[in-house]
C-alpha cells in the first residue's frame, strides 16, 4: 500500500500537520511523526524536522546545548 500524499500510522491523509493542529509532526519517507514534546506550538510556522529534542525551531521550556528541556 502506498500513498499519494503521507501515511499517519498506516493511514493515508491528505497532509502532515506541520504548521496546525494540537500535535505537530514533520514528515519523513512520506511518513507523518510527531514533534518531540518540548518543541514550543508556532502557529503557521513549522515546529521541528525531525524527533529529536534538538530539532525544535523553538523550544517549549528551556535549551540545554542543542536541546530543548
């Protein structure tokens, strides 16, 4: 099976929510994941690019070194 779009937990949708909604997610091999918890919610901009707590644009807290805390 394979989608036009992106796949969310072996579910085709339209788009990742990268910009919108209360998770944010940032897509990998057309695959929706979602942001680390500590990255900080930036409405209409992108909130991370990849898992990690030091792929955050911003952090929700604090940064230690590369990583938000």
């Amino acid at each position: 099976l394979s989608c036009r779009h992106y796949s969310r937990r072996g579910v085709c949708v339209p788009t990742c929510r990268f910009t919108h909604g209360e998770t944010r997610e940032f897509a990998q091999g057309g695959e929706c994941f979602e942001c680390h918890p500590e990255c900080e919610h930036i409405e209409g901009n992108i909130t991370c690019n990849g898992s990690g707590a030091d792929t955050c644009t911003r952090c929700a807290h604090y940064r230690d070194g590369p990583h938000c805390v």
